[in-house]
C-alpha cells in the first residue's frame, strides 16, 4: 500500500522554472527502490502521457517534447521522485501525476492526486 502525494504546481510564465516534488508514504526506502517511477501529464481535452519515467537503479527515459528540459530525479533513501521543469512552454500546461509501479509486480501501481502546472502570459 504505497501513498503519493505531488507538490510544487503552480502558474508560470512562459520560460519559467517549477520543480515538482512526489514523495511517497507506506513504503520503507528499501521497498520503495523496487519501484518505477514516473511522471505523467493530461492536458484538458486530451490524453494522459508520459512525460518522465526513472527505474529502480536510475535509467531514464522522457517524452521528446520534454527531453532537454525535463530531469526527473530519485532518492531512494527519502522515498521522493522529482521532476525538475525548465523552459516551460503554454503546451506544459497540464495535471502532472506521479505513479508507482512496482518493478517484480507490475499489479502494484499507484497514482497521486496530482499537481496543476499552468504555463501563461
């Protein structure tokens, strides 16, 4: 039983900085490391993607819209996922979602309530 809880959203001009902060209860570190982690986004009116993806040993992977701005990061100690966003543009504008997904039991999946990003003049 993994929680998940996302901070750091907010309203940003275009060019602007926001890191994103998932940290995640109910797991000690030691089980936490089993799980991928990721950040996925859904626009109004549109899909959910993924934006960010982080496994247990720290292999990376992002969406091509995000690579060269986006860095996702892991602390395996202080059971936390962040996603540090730079350049943001209108079209980051989105619900970001931390998910959880364990890497021996893909049926162990969590998702958090997600944080707003708001990208405008």
């Amino acid at each position: 039983q993994v929680r998940l809880v996302e901070s750091g959203g907010g309203l940003v001009q275009p060019g602007g900085s926001l890191r994103l902060s998932c940290a995640a209860s109910g797991a000690s570190g030691s089980i936490f490391s089993i799980y991928v982690m990721g950040w996925y986004r859904q626009a109004s009116g549109k899909q959910r993607e993924l934006v960010a993806i982080i496994g247990p040993t720290g292999s990376v992977s992002y969406a091509d819209s995000v690579k060269g701005r986006f860095t996702i990061s892991r602390d395996n100690v202080k059971s936390t996922v962040a996603l540090q966003m730079n350049g943001l543009k209108p079209e980051d504008t989105a619900m970001y979602y931390c998910n959880a997904r364990n890497a021996r039991n893909a049926g162990r999946n969590y998702w958090g309530q997600g944080t707003q990003v708001t990208v405008s003049s």
